[in-house]
C-alpha cells in the first residue's frame, strides 16, 4: 500500500512577499529514504520542511504526501497531519501535561484511542527512547535532551508514515545533542522515511541515503553524502561546507 | 490582663452569641459581594481582553480606555459615583447595588489584564505543535490553548480576589451592614465603646479567609507545571523566530 | 445636555470650588509621598529581615507582612483612629505621659505606612531573590566583606528588578490614600464630596476629581509597563 515516492515536491515556490523563499522545488523522497537537507540559515530549509505537513502555504507548485495533495482545497489537513511526525527545533512540549500525557494526547483525540492502550503505547516509545522513568514528569523537570526525547515519542505515538525533523539538535547543549541523535540513528534503522534539516553533518554522513543542499531558496546540489561532502561541485555548497567542516 | 488595660465593654460581649452572629451576617454579605462581584468581573474581564487584543480599533480602543481607566481609580470614588450619582437620575440604585456595580467596574478592568496576560503567554510553537500531531483547532484550543492560559491567570486571579474580598469593607461608607460597618455599629455603642477588641475580632475574621486564598494563590504559583508554563514562555523567547505565515 | 453640557458644567465646578479641590489634591499628594517614603524605608528593613539567618526576626518580619496584607486598610486605619487612643497611656521616664491619641493625618500616614510597608517589603523580597547567588560569590571572591556585597552588588540590582512594582504600589497607594475619608482627612475625594453635598452637582465634582485622580495613577501605570518591558529586556 505504501506510495511511492512518499514524498513529492513539484515546482513548489513560496514568497513572502517579493521576497522568494521557495524557488521551483521539485524532488522525489522514497519510501524509507533518510534526506537530510543542509544550507545556510535563510536558505529555505525549515520552510520547505514545513509545507510538507501544511505549517507553510505554499503559492505555486505542489506538495504531495503518499500521492495526496497537501494544499488542496479538499484535503483533510488534520488527517494529513496525523500520519507525518514532526519533531520541532524548540520541543514544544505542552507544559501543563505530564510526559505521558504529552505523547497520548493526540492518539486519544485524534485516533480515539482508549486511554490503557495509548497509555501501553506511550511507556513501550518512552522505553524506546530511553527515559522509560520520566512518564510522570512535567517538562519543566526534564534536560533539553530528554525534552527532544519525549518529542519524537510524541510524534511517534501517532505511527506516522514519515518524519520531519527541523533542525532537533541546534536548541540543545552539547552534550545532549548525541542521546537525540542516537534515538534517530535508530528510527533510521528501523526504516523510517526521514526528512531532516540539521547541520550535524556526522549524522548525515552515517545516516543519510542523499543530502540536499540548499540556498536562496532552491536545491543547489544533491547527492549521496559521499559525491555532496567530498566531491562538491557547485562553489557555494563547497563555500558552505568548507565554513561548517572548519567549525 | 486585659480587664486591667482595656476600658469599655472589653471582651465581654464576645460571650454572647448574638454579638457572634451579627458579625457573622457581616460576614457573609461581605463574602456574598466579593462572589458576586467577581464573577461579574471574570465576565467583563473576558470581553474587555478579548476586545482589547482584537484588531480592529473600534473595538480594542474603547476596551482599552475601560481598563485603563477604571484600573486607575480609586475604588471609594466608583461607589461615591455610582450610589450618589445614580441617586441624581431616575433609576436610583440600592446601596449593596451601587457597591457592587463599583467592585465590578474596578475588578473587571484589573482581571482584565491578568486574563490578557494570560492567553499572550499562550506560545505558537506550542499550538503549532498540537496542530501538527493532526489536531483540530478546536481541540488545539481546548487541550492546549485555554488550559495553559487558565493555569497562567489562576494565581493572579486569586489574588485579585483577596483584593477584592478586602476591598468589601468600603461598603460601609453607604452604611451597609457588612462586617466593617457592623464592627463599627458594636464599638459605637456608648455600653459597649471597645474598639481594640472588636476591631481585633474582625480583622482575624478578614485574614483568616484572605490569608487561606493566599496560601492558594502560592501553591498555584509553585508546582512543576507552573514552572513549566513560565519556562515554556522564556523558551520561546531566545528561540529563533516563527517564520511569518500562521499555521492553517 | 449632552457630553459637552457635562464638561461645561464640570469646568464651572472646578472653576467655583477651585480652591478646595485643589487643597483635596495637595494633600492627596503629600499623604502619598510621605507614606510612600516610609514604606520604602520600612519595606526595605522587613525585606532585609526576612531574608535574615535569626529565625525569629523571619517570623516577626513575615507576620507583619501576612497580617496587614490579608487585613483591610479600611479596618487597619478604624484601628489606629479609633482603638489605639483607648490604650492607656504610657509613662515614660523624663519624657513624661504619652497618650496614644492620633490626630486624623497622624494616623492618616500611619495606617498607609504600616500597610503599603508590607507590599513594598515583599516587591523588594521578589527582587533580593532574583539575584543569582553567583552574584554574591562573585562579589565576595574579589574581597568585598558581606556588608560590601549586600550594598554594591546585591541592592541596587533587586532594586533594579523591584522597580516596576513599587511603581504600581505607588499608584495603588494614590487610590488607597482616597479612604482617609473615613478617618476625617479633608483629601481630593472628600473636598468633591463636601462640596456635592451641599450643591448635588454629583456627576461633576466626582468627575473632576476623577480626573484629578487619574492625572496621577495613570503616567505611573505607563511607566510601571515602559519599566517592566525594560527589566525584561535588560535581564
């Protein structure tokens, strides 16, 4: 049943306006392939990342998820919503709920799950991502890490059949950052279709089937992470990574 | 020892009942306005906020003028206005009225703004969130949106309502029997002439309530989801900003 | 007779009874000024206490601060016109008899100090304990004494942070100073209420004096806003 490409970018441009943010985006993303998307701040990344589950309109072009179109009229956004996990840069846990509550929240209202399974569900993702003891914590009392943890068990509560991950690492200190990858590194084994901005490039090396490098609004280059970080062909991809690598 | 320091009555009529029960109906009144007076006030405060963070000028303008204005006035000038002023015009309102009418135009423009405060502490990364797991706008509002702004308001309007509970004794300037006036109608009595207890009596009366909503304001305030509320508001702050366009 | 009919016949109460009303709003001022500056004082010292390492000071400094907080003005300044005259007097060696018999503004400034002091004490409170405790550390690794730190790094930040607060006590304490009524002070509020019972141009004088009252609440509730968006951004 799985539609492939799951995710399809056709000529998608977006202005704020005269200002292009999105330039004639086309792209295919397969079913189980792990994209990460890389570029200066500005360049579009987050937004493009962001139309995919309609947090962006977008005002030519389209997007299409499992073959439907995101930013049709008829389109049941909310549905479209529940099957893409997203994991924001900011976590945005809901701070007056328990970690629990946070991850069974949308299962119960959205998928009308009953509050033991959904419950099950949320200790066996809390175990999965490696906090299995914060389920009756408020946010407040957890690290940035375990933050970002409870996020992508949150997102993943719902079963999505794609990930869209904007930029999850760059709020955390470093020493959290690798316990959110780690939780990802396994996601991607798992076979999860992954469409991720990052600048952790180490991640995108082991992780990522092909890198998308992205500028004023418009993929500049694309390919593997081998062909994208050692043979850069385009002089700003090779102006970028030079400035990224030296860091 | 207070035979000995006291003149007057002293503590004396405080052994009979019906001394009790008089400052207990005072009592009462006094609580009985406070309530009223605050539900009135959490009623206007919700449209004077929601008014005063709508777009269109002609309608946040006028909230903006009420709250201001009425936040900053003193509060035995509104009953003055409202019982003698509305003595000059054909409808003539009753004192208990007139006090409330006061209380509410004063605590409403005050709730006003805790209320405001409260759904501006609301962040969009969380809505946005919400929306994102595929719930619907309202449902975004109902788990999300309003019970954050309620718990961000609780403690300011409990607080408010100690104010306001206080504020009650300034009914006795229309000689309305609640509990300051009856303190007064007690030590006036040339018999009884003890202000020293019985004006200690009703304070205990007063802060015992008061006090009691305070220790409630305070847990409220506390608690790691309170923490969480205010964390999540600076959070938001040094976080790169949202891009322009509003999720659908 | 209209909106304007009313102004025209405020203006000509203000214009009457000029003299009074303003007399009103002197002292209207001056009860606040001076009561606002014995809170400071005595609000700075509960502050202190309160935070104190005696154990019996922190429970003295906080009763004081519950008690007039959770009590009403109105009931606190009936007590310091009405009973504490019929304590008795008290003999003082050299000094002679002293009676405890207040007059009106006496007890006027009394009752304001004593209750507006428990707010100031606890705005100064909330900004001695936003100071990061690095801040001391700091202060005393370069060697300044405990006093030292207290006075040149601690204070003038937690009074920094206080600010907008005492700022919206003040202006509470203009509204407040309206009940000296009660005890016999001739202020704003009276003078438009003498003046109206005798003339019943209801409407107009409270709406002078009003006016009167917002001239000075309201710059103090925009600075309270302009501060606070200041501290904010400063922290």
């Amino acid at each position: 049943m799985a539609v492939d490409p799951i995710i399809e970018f056709r000529h998608v441009t977006k202005r704020f306006g005269a200002h292009e943010v999105l330039r004639d985006i086309t792209d295919q993303i397969r079913v189980g392939e792990k994209v990460v998307i890389i570029g200066p701040s500005g360049s579009g990344k987050s937004t493009l990342l962001r139309t995919v589950n309609r947090l962006e309109t977008i005002d030519a072009g389209e997007v299409l998820v499992e073959g439907i179109s995101v930013h049709a009229r008829g389109t049941d956004v909310n549905a479209l919503r529940a099957r893409v996990g997203m994991v924001q840069q900011s976590f945005n846990l809901f701070p007056h709920m328990t970690v629990l509550e946070n991850i069974t929240l949308a299962p119960r209202k959205v998928k009308g799950e009953g509050r033991d399974a959904a419950d099950e569900r949320a200790r066996s993702l809390l175990e999965r991502v490696g906090i299995p003891e914060k389920a009756a914590a408020y946010p407040a009392q957890l690290s940035g890490g375990q933050q970002q943890r409870v996020a992508i068990a949150r997102a993943l509560a719902m079963d999505p059949t794609v990930m869209l991950f904007d930029e999850p690492t760059s709020a955390l200190d470093p020493e959290m950052i690798q316990e959110v990858l780690d939780v990802m590194r396994d996601l991607a084994r798992d076979g999860m279709t992954m469409l991720v901005v990052s600048h952790e490039m180490g991640f995108a090396r082991e992780v990522a089937d092909r890198v998308l490098f992205m500028s004023d609004g418009s993929i500049e280059e694309a390919g593997t992470p081998a062909e994208l970080f050692e043979h850069p062909r385009g002089e700003r991809t090779q102006r970028f990574l030079s400035r990224i690598i030296a860091h | 020892m207070s035979d000995i320091l006291m003149v007057g009555a002293g503590w004396e009529p405080f052994t009979r009942w019906a001394i009790w029960r008089f400052l207990f109906d005072g009592l009462v009144l006094a609580l009985e306005m406070a309530a009223i007076s605050m539900l009135l006030s959490m009623l206007v405060g919700v449209v004077m906020a929601v008014a005063r963070l709508a777009r269109p000028r002609i309608i946040r303008w006028p909230a903006m003028v009420y709250v201001e204005t009425f936040r900053a006035m003193p509060l035995l000038l509104l009953i003055f206005f409202v019982f003698f002023g509305s003595a000059r015009t054909p409808l003539k309102i009753g004192p208990v009225t007139a006090v409330v009418i006061a209380l509410t135009l004063y605590n409403s423009a005050v709730v006003a703004e805790i209320i405001r405060a409260g759904i501006l502490s609301i962040s969009r990364g969380v809505i946005e969130a919400s929306r994102a797991l595929g719930l619907s706008y309202l449902q975004s509002m109902t788990y999300v949106a309003i019970p954050i702004a309620l718990r961000r308001m609780a403690p300011g309007v409990v607080s408010q309502l100690i104010t306001l509970f206080k504020d009650t004794s300034l009914a006795s300037v229309l000689s309305i029997l609640e509990l300051s006036r009856s303190a007064r109608v007690i030590y006036d009595t040339p018999t009884y002439g003890n202000p020293v207890e019985v004006l200690t009596v009703v304070a205990a009366m007063y802060f015992i309530p008061s006090y009691a909503l305070s220790l409630l304001a305070q847990r409220l305030e506390a608690g790691p989801e309170r923490r969480a509320i205010l964390a999540a508001d600076t959070a938001t702050a040094t976080i790169a900003p949202a891009p322009a366009s509003r999720p659908e | 007779m209209g909106f304007i009919g009313f102004l025209g016949d405020a203006a000509e109460q203000l214009r009457l009874h000029y003299p009074a009303l303003l007399h009103g709003y002197q002292v209207t001022i001056l009860l606040t000024a001076v009561s606002m500056a014995l809170a400071l004082v005595l609000g700075a010292v509960v502050a202190l206490a309160r935070t104190a390492e005696w154990r019996w000071l922190r429970v003295a400094s906080g009763s004081y601060v519950e008690l007039f907080r959770n009590t009403p003005l109105l009931i606190q300044l009936y007590f310091w016109f009405f009973a504490l005259p019929k304590l008795p007097p008290l003999d003082l060696p050299y000094l002679g008899t002293f009676h405890w018999l207040l007059s009106s503004e006496q007890a006027a400034v009394l009752g304001l100090t004593l209750y507006t002091g428990a707010y100031t004490a606890e705005a100064l409170r909330s900004g001695l304990r936003s100071i990061d405790a690095g801040q001391t550390e700091a202060a005393r690794a370069v060697g300044l004494t405990y006093m030292q730190t207290r006075l040149y790094v601690v204070a003038p930040q937690a009074i920094r942070i206080a600010v907008p607060l005492l700022t919206s006590i003040l202006s509470a304490l203009f509204r407040n100073s309206a009940l000296v009524s009660v005890i016999g002070v001739i202020d704003l509020l009276a003078a438009a209420d003498r003046i109206q019972q005798s003339n019943f141009q209801t409407f107009e004088l409270f709406g002078v004096a009003g006016v009167l009252y917002l001239s000075l609440t309201l710059p103090l509730a925009w600075a309270s806003g302009g501060l606070e968006r200041r501290v904010a951004r400063a922290r």
